[in-house]
C-alpha cells in the first residue's frame, strides 16, 4: 500500500544526523516531511502545526538528549546496512545479467529488478518440476483448497505452500496493476465482487502464474500483444472490462 509520504531516499535518509534534536518543531520535526516527500502540501503545513504546539508527547530536556544519542547511533548502524544491501543487490543483479533466463523474466510486467530475481530463484532451472500450472498455482498459494463432505462443500485459504514464494507474487501482481490495464481491470473486478485487497491480489497472481508457467516452459517472453490475442480468442470476459467505457485503468486511487 501507499503511504501519504514518500521515502526521500535510502534508510540512511530517515535519519538527520547533522540535526539530532527530537522535541517538538526540532529541526530534525521538521525534516521528516518536506513539501517534496509529503504526498499533500496542506498536510504538510499542518504537520508543522502540529509539531509546534505539541506538549502531551513531550519528554525532558535529559531524555530528549538521551534519545538523541540513541537516533544517531541506529542512523549509524541503518547506514552500516544499507551498504550491504546495496552490495547484495548489485551482486544480484550481476548473476541475475549471467543466467540463461534473465530476458523474459525481466519481461514480466511489474517484476523490475527486485522481483525478476526472486522468481527465478524461486522456480529454478527444472521446467519438469512442476507439470502443470495448477501444480504451480498450489506451490504457490494461489490455490485454495476444496473439500466435501456429504453435501456440505467449501473452499479454504492454502496454508501449506511455499511462503516466500507467495509473498513475492503477491507484490508482483500489485505492481502489476499499474503496466497491465487487463490486471488493474480483474482487481477491481474482484474488488466490487466483495473480496479485499490481499483475496483480489490472490486472484490474480493465481492467473499471472498461469501465464507464468507457460513462459517458464517454452522460455518465450511475456507479449502483451500476443497476450491479448489469446484472451480474445478465447473469450476472456476480462476484455469486456477493459472496452467498458468507465474501467478503472490505473491502480493510482487503489
């Protein structure tokens, strides 16, 4: 989800160390929105407002310091870190540029940098690991699981899959949204049905794995166009939502 501010940069910047004063309309209140960070300028005057007149929160003049020394030395530490994710992730993407497959999954709309890798590693070289979609759908956790019992028959959540695996379709569809008008299109399709947001991510990352599967097997990349071509042909009633003269085409107010 998207916050009302916007990280200034990496973890080092949540931090002002040259300004480590923490009382109320400090230097360091101040810089934790700016007109360029905030989402909305008149949140940003009246958090500045706030921030001048507060007294419930306020500590003392020795626990304010104290606190102080103790925001430098996480910033410190936060600095420390973010220097080796910055590591692994350049080491990432160099082993990601040597593999047989970094094209088509690149491909993927929404995937980028981060999340390319992390499918890749997650499905593997053996293409006979998994022998249909559905296999990997379940894997996944896309897949809910059925049961029936005399004439009572009901659909759960799938618990046991691969968590990591999941988590990472799961952001995958999300982005998604914003290249794919047919994606935003089948989330708030299943939005309107009544399911929330994490059921209609679920719902469409089952039909991205789908889509998925078929690339992973003929290492073909993904064609929106060809794509597309076979939703027509096949009668998708997603296609209907897309020519509807009111379908939501960006995920910006999701």
């Amino acid at each position: 989800m998207i916050g009302p501010c916007r990280q200034p940069g990496p973890l080092s910047k949540l931090f002002r160390r040259r300004q480590p004063g923490l009382g109320p309309g400090s230097a360091s209140g101040r810089n934790s929105c700016t007109p360029t960070s905030c989402k909305r300028r008149e949140t940003y005057e009246k958090r500045l407002k706030l921030f001048a007149q507060a007294q419930t929160f306020r500590g003392n003049q020795a626990a304010t310091k104290a606190k102080s020394m103790l925001a430098v030395a996480l910033a410190g530490q936060l600095r420390v870190l973010q220097r080796h994710l910055d590591k692994f992730r350049d080491k990432i993407k160099k082993l990601f540029g040597k593999h047989p497959d970094p094209d088509w999954f690149g491909s993927l709309p929404g995937a980028g940098q981060k999340l390319a890798p992390r499918l890749l590693a997650e499905l593997g070289d053996d293409r006979e690991r998994f022998n249909s979609p559905q296999a990997l759908q379940c894997h996944a956790g896309t897949a809910p699981v059925s049961y029936q019992s005399g004439h009572c028959k009901k659909v759960r959540f799938r618990r046991a899959c691969h968590k990591v695996l999941r988590h990472t379709v799961h952001l995958w569809a999300n982005l998604s949204r914003v290249e794919r008008p047919w994606a935003q299109a089948y989330y708030q399709k299943k939005r309107e049905e009544g399911q929330s947001h994490a059921c209609a991510l679920g719902c469409l990352g089952q039909r991205w794995l789908k889509i998925l599967w078929k690339m992973w097997q003929t290492r073909a990349p993904y064609d929106p166009q060809l794509h597309q071509r076979s939703q027509l042909r096949h009668g998708s009633w997603v296609i209907d939502l897309i020519c509807a003269p009111n379908a939501p085409l960006t995920a910006a107010d999701a």
